[in-house]
C-alpha cells in the first residue's frame, strides 16, 4: 500500500488548504449531509441544478481529515456542470483515480464520503418552505409553546 508521505502530495495538499467552493450554497435546490462514524469526519454537499438539470452550482462543508476534505473539493470541482445521470455515473472507482495517491481500505472510506453524500444529495430535493413554516401539523388553536 502507499507509504503515508505519498497521501500528501502537492495537489492533495493543495485542495485541502485552497479548497473549491467550501462553505454552504444559499439558494441549493439539493443537499445531504454523512459521516464517517470510524474517524469522525463529516461532509455535507449543497447543489444548485438549473432548468435543464445540471449542476450549476456545488458547495460542500465540513471538517476531518485531509483526505476526506481534499477529495470533497477535487469532487465538487469535477461534478459543476454535469448532469444527474453523469454524476450517477461516476464510480466510486473512479472517485479514487481522482484524489490519487493509492489508499489503504480505511482510509478509502475517507475519499469516498463525499461521493457518497453526492450521490445521495442527488435524490434529496430541499423542500419549499414557503408555504408555511409550522414544524407540524396545523390544528387552529395554540401551540404548545404558546399556552402558559
């Protein structure tokens, strides 16, 4: 497997100190949010597709290690622009291609939690909360919170 130093190189390093669109995307139509319960990291993705159904915007945050974040940034890079059905398509496979660096089997489930939490953000519209904003139903009189 790869000598640990390997993990680290320049462009690996570089998407972890620069990375490409971290943060949250305020006017997402799809996002999810995964972790990684063996090391703690955490990934949530944020995506805008348009009218045609691409996506034209992705963000992600969320904190770990290099390896989850890095690869994070190098995916959301690669995704802008695809389709539903291209991003489907995109195997964990080659998700690991992309980051690199060869990595031992625990520290692939790093790599890959952000294409996990991309490939699930994809069939998780975010409702229109518009309409109206109870945490619940409606039953016309006063809520818990408003009886005294």
């Amino acid at each position: 497997m790869a000598n640990e130093q390997d993990i680290y190189e320049e462009h690996v390093l570089d998407h972890y100190e620069d990375p490409y669109h971290r943060g949250v995307l305020e006017n997402a139509t799809h996002e999810d949010e995964g972790k990684n319960p063996l090391c703690g990291d955490v990934i949530q993705v944020t995506l805008r597709l348009d009218d045609e159904g691409r996506v034209a915007e992705a963000w992600f945050d969320g904190e770990g290690c290099v390896i989850s974040q890095a690869s994070a940034s190098m995916l959301i890079e690669k995704i802008e622009g695809k389709t539903p059905e291209e991003i489907r398509d995109f195997s964990a496979n080659e998700m690991l291609e992309l980051f690199g660096p060869k990595l031992t089997p625990n520290r692939q489930k790093c790599c890959l939690l952000s294409w996990r939490v991309l490939q699930s953000a994809l069939h998780s519209p975010i409702e229109d909360d518009d309409e109206d904003d109870s945490d619940g139903p409606s039953f016309g009189g006063p809520s818990l919170g408003e009886e005294s």
